[in-house]
C-alpha cells in the first residue's frame, strides 16, 4: 500500500448527494488545500461559497460553475464581519462551514519576538485562531438554525499535527520564549478546543477537526518569503516536494469526509478515520474558559462593525 507525507494515500471520502445543502470553504485559493476542498464539495452538488484574500472572483470560477467567491482578510475584523454580514444576506441556511484559512510564516524559526498584527496580536494566532473564531461566531446563528431545520449542521477545522507544540497554558499567556513553530502549533490546538466545545454546547451540531496530512501547497511560499536562496530551492526542487507528499486533492480528502460523511462522531480526525490528538486538548476546563473568552473578545467586536 502506498503511502506520502507519512498516511496512507488511500483513504477517500465516499461520494454524497449534497444537492440543497450551502458550505463555506475559507482560503480556496488555486493550489490549495480548500481549492481542492471545495471542487469536491461543488462536484458532489452543494452550494459553495469561498474566500481568498484577493481574486475570490476569479479562483471561484476555476473551481466550478455556480461557485461564489467572497475577498476575506482573517487579520482584519472589519473584513470578516463584512463577509458575514454579506452571506447573511445572500443565503438563507449554511450547513457546513470549513475554516480552512491560514498562514504558517518564518518556516526556518528565525523570529526571536513575535510578528504583530496591526491590532497588537501575534500573527499566527491572529489569523488561525481569532479570526476563524469571529467568523466562525458570527455565522454561528445561521449554523444553528440550518442545523434545527435540517438536523444537523458541521462546522469543519482544518488544524495540524503540529497542534501538539502547544501548550494550555500559553492559550492565556504570552509564548515564552517565542518560537513561531510553537505559536502556529498554539492557534492550532486552539482550534481544536472550539471545536470541541462547539460539540458540546450545541445541540445538533457536529465539529471536526481534521488534520490532513503533509500536502504540497503554497503555504510554504508565504512561509518562506524574503529567502530568495530557499525559495529558489524549493522551486528547483518542487518535483521531488510533489512526489514525498500529498496532492491538495489527497490532502483535501479528510475535510470532505468530514464535511459530508453520514452519522459522524465529533473529533480529531486524520486520514479519513477518528485519531488521539494531544493530550492538551482533552482539558474541558480549558476549552470552556477559551470558549468564553474567545466568545466575549468576538461580541465586542460587533458593536463597531
């Protein structure tokens, strides 16, 4: 059996009939793991819409016919409440949301302080964490809804193993010492406790938390950003990157069993099937006082946007 970037090569998610059924895929731009997310999501018949930072238009018709693309910035509250307020007023339901977005910068850990967002937060939990979580509430009323009307409605987080470099205790503290390995490994085991706290407070809800094994995408790039020598390297090298780990479509295959698989428990899923994330995670106290906090931070927000 054949396997890269570590996972079985395999593992697929089974066809579904989603005719009727609206999702959001953030962070679809060409090449990517969303991209390939969400022209699986359209092929099988559901109503998509995606996000990229700029050219959503554009990437959205090289997905499929009858694809929606919306500009989103994760970094700036105004932008993601103004894509939220425009699907609100656009769609009537939404059953699945896929937080797919995110950066993961400074790949050679050169950063001795931590990178800031004009708002004052570190970029990685800026991006990963606090705005996929002030999307992620503001679409919450109309998750919920959907998901009485029809019985249920997912919210899907695309996270990384790397979530086992974080640490509870830096959830509420600053990183120390920093390391931007470790602060992209905190926004993810963020992730995976709203998750987790979505399942449980909820009723008819379901939340994932999908890791999708070492894809060959363009993260990287952004990651790399001002090393000419590497990413030079890299380029040279992209035929060998290619063949070591997944294609996006490979990579995307967790996200969409997870999006649309029938009767699916909530949880850490990899390759198509429920696995143990990091201990961290299972701290109920921890999700529940993130949760809260999190949620106070997003509803002061609304009031200015």
């Amino acid at each position: 059996m054949t396997k890269r970037g570590g996972r079985d090569r395999s593992a697929r998610a089974e066809p579904v009939d989603l005719s009727g059924r609206s999702v959001i895929v953030t962070g679809a731009s060409p090449g990517s793991l969303g991209f390939a997310t969400a022209r699986v999501l359209a092929t099988w018949g559901a109503n998509v819409v995606i996000s990229t930072r700029a050219k959503a238009e554009d990437a959205a018709r090289e997905i499929a016919p009858g694809v929606r693309g919306r500009t989103l910035d994760l970094t700036d509250a105004s932008s993601v409440a103004a894509f939220a307020r425009w699907y609100r007023g656009e769609h009537e339901r939404l059953d699945v949301l896929v937080n797919n977005a995110g950066v993961h910068l400074d790949l050679r850990s050169t950063w001795t302080e931590p990178h800031l967002t004009p708002d004052g937060y570190e970029i990685h939990w800026r991006t990963n964490y606090l705005g996929t979580l002030q999307l992620t509430h503001l679409l919450l009323p109309l998750l919920t809804a959907t998901a009485r009307q029809q019985g249920e409605a997912r919210v899907v987080n695309v996270v990384s193993k790397l979530h086992v470099r974080g640490r509870n205790e830096f959830l509420f503290a600053p990183l120390e010492p920093y390391n931007s390995w470790n602060a992209y490994g905190q926004s993810k085991l963020a992730l995976i406790h709203a998750s987790n706290e979505i399942a449980r407070r909820y009723e008819d809800m379901r939340a994932y938390s999908v890791h999708p094994g070492s894809v060959y995408s363009h993260i990287a790039d952004k990651g790399l950003d001002g090393h000419r020598v590497l990413a030079a390297a890299r380029k040279a090298l992209a035929p060998i990157e290619r063949r070591m780990l997944l294609s996006p479509e490979q990579g995307a295959q967790t996200t969409v069993h997870c999006a649309t698989a029938p009767v699916l428990e909530s949880g850490y899923y990899r390759a198509c099937e429920l696995a143990p994330a990091s201990g961290e995670t299972h701290d109920r106290d921890v999700s529940r006082r993130l949760w809260d906090e999190t949620e106070q931070w997003a509803t002061g927000l609304m009031g200015g946007y």
